[in-house]
C-alpha cells in the first residue's frame, strides 16, 4: 500500500457540506475528523511499515521512499523514529515489573 492509497479524499470539502447542511465549516470538521489517539496510533504503524519494509525487507532507502510515496528523507525519519520506539519498548519490556517486597521475611 502506498501513501496515495491511504490518503482519503472526500467527495466535498467542508464549506460546501456546511452550506448544504446549514452549519459552520468548523462543525463539519470536527465531525468527520480522526480522534486524536487514533491519528496517533495510525503513524506510528505506518512508521513501522516503513522499518519493517526497509529492515526486514531488505530495501534501500530510495526503494522504500518509491513504495510509500514519499521522499527519501521522510522515509529515513521515519524508520530511525520506529527503531527509536522499538528500543524503548524493547527496553521497557526488559525492565519488566520489579519483584514484590516481601515485608514479613
């Protein structure tokens, strides 16, 4: 899947439903956006799509910027910033929780 494939493109901008619907643009906005958390959640796994492509693929940087349909620099950004992530969980999931505190021996 490519970055063209994802973007969602929406057959009316927000001025012409408000004038249809009698609202504001501003309401139309804000019910047809993406919640916040999910926005979120949605880029770091195109993140990882991108360092898995790249890493475990085997793909060059040029090749991964040519598959998602970005530039060779965004693509970079984004798979350091996956395997920052990545290192960060790894790490905290190494820490795991820290043995209980047996006050009675």
């Amino acid at each position: 899947m490519t970055a063209l494939e994802t973007k969602r493109r929406r057959p009316v901008t927000a001025r012409q439903a408000a004038e249809k619907l009698g609202v504001s643009p501003s309401t139309i906005r804000r019910l047809v956006a993406q919640p916040r958390a999910e926005w979120i959640a949605d880029q770091a796994e195109r993140r990882e799509e991108i360092r898995a492509y790249h890493d475990e693929g085997g793909h060059s940087w040029s090749e991964t910027a040519k598959h998602f349909g970005l530039s060779h620099t965004t693509v970079k950004e984004r798979g350091y910033r996956a395997r920052k992530e990545r290192a960060a969980e790894a790490e905290e999931s190494a820490k795991g929780d820290p043995l209980p505190f047996d006050e009675a021996e």
